[in-house]
C-alpha cells in the first residue's frame, strides 16, 4: 500500500479544495466547460433577434470562436476536443451571418471549409444535409436542428429546406401518455426543438394541402405547449443549444414577439460567460453536490460541520420536485440536475441525492424525501428492470432507453434504503425496494457484456473509436454493486449474484489498465483523472491494491504536472462533449477514500 501519509496528505489536499469550492447557499456549483456549438446556435439566435440591440453580446462569442478554433479549421465541442463535423458545420452557418460585416470572417471561413472538405464534406453542396442525417441516423434530435439553422443562414443555399426532414409538431398535440408509444424521430427531452423546429421547416417547406391544413391549425396549440414547458428562467432544460435552437427556429417563422422568445433570448444573455463563450448547460449543481457529498465517505465529519451538513441537506429538500413538473409530466418526488427551473428529474440525480441525505442526516430527518424519492424511482423504472435518465417506456432511440449505469445508482440507492430502514418499512415498502432492486439486477446481469463491461449512457470517451467508455461504465456500476454487497439485507442468493458480476467487471478493469498505471476509456487510451479514480475504486481491495497503488501513483504524477485537468467525458450519445470541473477532485477524492478505508481493516 503507498505510505498511509502521503494518501492523508492528498487526502486532506483534496478534501480542502473541494470545501473552498462550496458556496455558502449549501451546495456546489462546479463549472462546465465552454461549447463551440453553444456558442454558435447563442450568437445566431441573437442575431436573428435584433443584431443591433444585441451586438456587445454578439461580437463577443464571435472573438470567442475566433480564438478557439483548432489548428486543422474545425471546431470540436470544448476547446480541448477534436473537431467534429456537427459543430464546425454550424460555426460556419453561423459566420455566414457576418459575411458582409466583418473582414475576418471570409478567411475564418475559409478555414473551417478546408476542415469540411477533409470530411468529404463541400458545404455548397445540398449533399451537407446527407451526411449529417446520416451520422445522427434515425435520431433527428440534433440532425435536423443542426440543418434548420444552417438553411437559415443561408448554408448550403436557398434550396436547403428542401432537404431537410419535417419534424411532426403536430403530434405534440396529442396527450403527453401518447408521446411514448409514437414513432417520434426525436428524444423525450427534445420536444420543444421539435415543435419549433418543425413549425419553422413547415414554414421554409412546401408540402402537399393536406399537411399544410393539418400543420397551420396545430401552430397556435403547439406554441401554447410549448409555453406551458417554459420555466421562469427562460432556458428549456436550462440548455443553451436547445433553448437558442427554439428560440431562432421561432423568430424565423415569424412569432418572434412570443414569450418563448423573449424569455430564451433573455436567458442567452444572462448566461453568456466573461469571456464571450456559453456552456451547453447552465451547470449541473445537483449532481455534483450528491458526488461531492459521497466522495468524502466516512471523511465527511472532518470536513463540512454540522450546521453546513444541514444547509446541504436544506438545499437538496428545497429542490426537491414537489408536483407534477410541467416539462414533461414526471410526479412528484424526483431530482433534476441542477437547482434552476428548467431541470427536470431524472434517473440518475434522483438515487445521488437519496444516497447523500443518508449521508447527511439521522434517517429519520430525511425519511419523508427519500421515501417520496424511492416512489418516483419505482415509476420510472422499465419493464426490462432497467433505469431510463426522463421518462418511462421511450424506447426507440438509444438516448431514452434504459442503461446500465443509471441501473446500477439506482439498485444501490434502493438497496441503501433497505439496509437503513429495514425495522421501520412496512411489508409492502420492504416488497416494492426488494422488487425493484432484483429486476435492476436482473438488467446488469442481461446487460453485462462477455469482457465483464458495461456501457454507460452519459459518458463517454472521444479518443476511442465508437467514443463509448466501458471502462467509466464498469467502474460506476462494479463500485455500485460493491456498496451494495456491504449491506446485510441482501439473501446468500443476491449476495452470490452481486459477487458474480462484480469479480467479471473488475477483471475487465483490471485488463484494461495502461501500462503506465493509468486508465483512458480503453485499453491504450491515455488515462485521465477521471477514468483513473473511478476505476481504483471499484478496484479498491486487498486483491487488487498492486493494481490500485500503480494507479494511484499515475494519478499523483498527473496532478503534479497538470494539475486537476479534468477530461471531456460527457454526453455521450451524442457526441457533444463537455468537461466538468469537480469531476477530477469528486473521484479522486472517493479513490483515496476507499484506499485509506482497507487500511482501517
């Protein structure tokens, strides 16, 4: 084992500045990173509002896109990304505004352009719109929004609409139960793209008489659904690319004096950073805080005292959803990512905040929220045992279907709740967790695949070649499935099954470790913090401390030379990266954790 001191004297490094990161409020903010796309799809639909009255915005995303471009021409999602065609497409779209303007932009294009081409991509070409539906394939969540403001700024030229699928926004009339049982080409979340992305198409787009008379009258209800989902922020999702998307797909068809509009282009400008660029999210304050909170372990007392353990707990219970959300539907009861109004609960900040308020808090001060938590778990979990992130039985697309890693939050959420409050359940409670757990379990173990992995649905690599992580995914649900394999309740059968499934993930892990000591989201991907720290805790045992040790030494030697960098490892399944700055420190912190923890045994 490396020195017990040199692992306190990390420990207490990591512990004080993840503190000093607390705000006062009781909670922690993080930051995400900046987003070449965000900042694009912002900057247009300013424009397409009122040029003029926003040029001071304006002119400073575009600096901002000028000084982060990538040497090859491209744009990729954070400024440590590769160049993607999505974002650099719509970077270009979005300079085309400017053309007559401002002398830089025709060689800033050009740039751009050269980077295309090496895509096989001529952005005069009505062949633009094949490629990016192609890539995206059946999912039109991002393809066709991505081409909708590209027509709008003239790419590839007037002809563009043509070629552009037409979202059905009428469909959106129908009552929400119906949504999940349609052949909608867009994810749960997405409905607000669709609706005003597809009144703009409709708009831009010949169809035939019927359509055209279905369309126009389902309009004027369409921007009343749409209303109804807007939070007081302005911000749907409290998403920049998304609420930008609504916002100038609106002003184009013509009902730019809507509310929608100008509380999104209000919520642009608020959220605008110093620095001229925009994050795609406002921040994900939920999620972090519950990593944070559990990344202590048994440290926390030493940490956060009492009176800030309860501005914590305060916070979580404050932001708890307290009735049906008007977003899409959800009960009460859930957690969304982040403390603004355009969160919605979901899969996965839900089981973090249940499992830090049992962290927080005597049991009994918490019982109430993490008992009306469990209710809104059990109505989102699917027939197949698994989690989705929003909603219940969306099936179609890979985004809505259940995952492993939420799956697994989920099992040690419903198992913790078990362990706690097993002399204070009543039969049917104690019935239902049991329930809900053994199918979650079930799923893990269908969806285990033959190397011991599993694919997470929110993160992922953009070094490896699918950009999947199995290396993020393994090491959440090995850990998950470990602190559930603590708690007493579980028979010898469950607790054999768990042990099974656990020993298969950490040889795949252990397989999978770089020979530097470090772990990418690959075997052969260069390691990051993240990655690293997650896998030495799902490793952290006796069997396995050789392992751990060399990997706590390569995250030792990363910090020293680079600091607590963290990586791009977010959204996934669509490729749209973003880096998180807790991320390093949260898991880092919990991997020495959990190594100090085997000494004390």
């Amino acid at each position: 084992m490396k020195q017990k001191n040199e692992l306190l004297q990390r420990l207490n490094e990591l512990g004080r500045n993840l503190v000093s990161e607390l705000k006062p409020e009781g909670y922690w903010e993080g930051r995400l990173s900046s987003s070449a796309l965000g900042v694009a799809v912002a900057v247009a639909a300013l424009y397409f509002d009122n040029p003029k009255a926003h040029a001071n915005e304006i002119d400073r995303g575009l600096n901002w896109l000028k000084s982060n471009m990538n040497t090859d021409g491209s744009f990729g999602d954070t400024p440590e990304s590769p160049g993607n065609v999505s974002t650099s497409l719509l970077v270009y779209a979005t300079a085309n505004l400017f053309r007559e303007g401002k002398s830089w932009i025709n060689s800033f294009q050009k740039q751009i352009a050269g980077y295309l081409r090496t895509q096989n991509i001529d952005i005069h070409s009505a062949k633009v719109s094949k490629v990016i539906l192609d890539h995206y394939q059946k999912d039109y969540t991002f393809s066709v929004p991505i081409l909708a403001m590209s027509g709008l700024c003239g790419i590839p030229d007037k002809e563009a609409f043509k070629y552009i699928p037409q979202l059905p926004f009428e469909l959106s009339l129908l009552p929400r139960p119906f949504y999940r049982l349609l052949n909608l080409s867009v994810v749960s979340y997405a409905i607000p793209a669709l609706v005003a992305v597809g009144i703009v198409i409709f708009k831009k787009k010949n169809s035939n008489l019927f359509w055209r008379t279905v369309r126009r009258f389902s309009i004027p209800k369409a921007l009343k659904i749409l209303h109804r989902m807007l939070p007081e922020s302005g911000g749907f999702l409290e998403a920049v690319p998304l609420t930008a998307f609504v916002a100038l797909s609106l002003i184009n068809a013509g009902y730019g004096e809507t509310e929608i509009v100008k509380k999104g282009i209000g919520f642009l400008k608020s959220t605008q950073r110093k620095d001229g660029g925009w994050p795609i999210d406002v921040d994900l304050s939920t999620w972090v805080t519950s990593l944070s909170v559990k990344a202590f372990r048994s440290n926390l007392d030493g940490f956060i005292n009492t009176d800030l353990q309860d501005k914590i707990t305060d916070h979580f219970k404050f932001i708890q959803t307290k009735s049906v959300h008007p977003f899409n539907g959800s009960r009460p009861g859930g957690w969304g990512w982040t403390n603004f109004p355009g969160s919605v609960p979901d899969g996965d900040d839900t089981p973090g905040v249940i499992l830090a308020l049992l962290k927080l808090q005597p049991k009994e001060k918490v019982k109430k929220e993490v008992l009306a938590g469990c209710q809104w778990l059990f109505n989102l979990q699917n027939n197949d045992g698994g989690f989705p992130t929003f909603s219940r039985g969306w099936g179609k697309l890979p985004f809505d279907q259940s995952c492993s890693d939420l799956t697994g939050h989920n099992l040690l959420a419903f198992s913790t709740v078990l362990e706690v409050y097993q002399n204070e359940l009543s039969r049917k409670q104690k019935k239902k967790l049991q329930k809900s757990f053994e199918k979650a379990l079930h799923y893990l173990e269908k969806h285990q695949r033959e190397d011991g992995s599993w694919l997470p649905l929110w993160f992922g690599n953009q070094q490896t070649n699918d950009h999947a992580n199995p290396v993020y995914g393994t090491a959440k649900v090995v850990t998950y499935l470990k602190d559930s394999l603590e708690h007493k309740w579980p028979s010898k059968n469950l607790k054999q099954r768990l042990k099974v499934l656990i020993e298969m993930g950490a040889r795949y892990l252990v397989s999978v470790q770089n020979d530097d000591g470090g772990w990418g989201g690959a075997k052969n991907i260069p390691g990051t913090i993240e990655e690293t720290a997650l896998a030495v805790s799902a490793l952290a045992s006796i069997e396995n401390l050789d392992k751990c040790n060399v990997g706590l030494s390569w995250l030792d030697t990363f910090c020293k030379q680079n600091g607590l960098k963290p990586a791009p490892v977010g959204f996934y399944f669509a490729s749209l990266w973003y880096d998180e700055k807790l991320y390093p420190t949260t898991a880092y912190l919990e991997a020495i954790s959990r190594i100090l923890e085997l000494r004390k045994e």
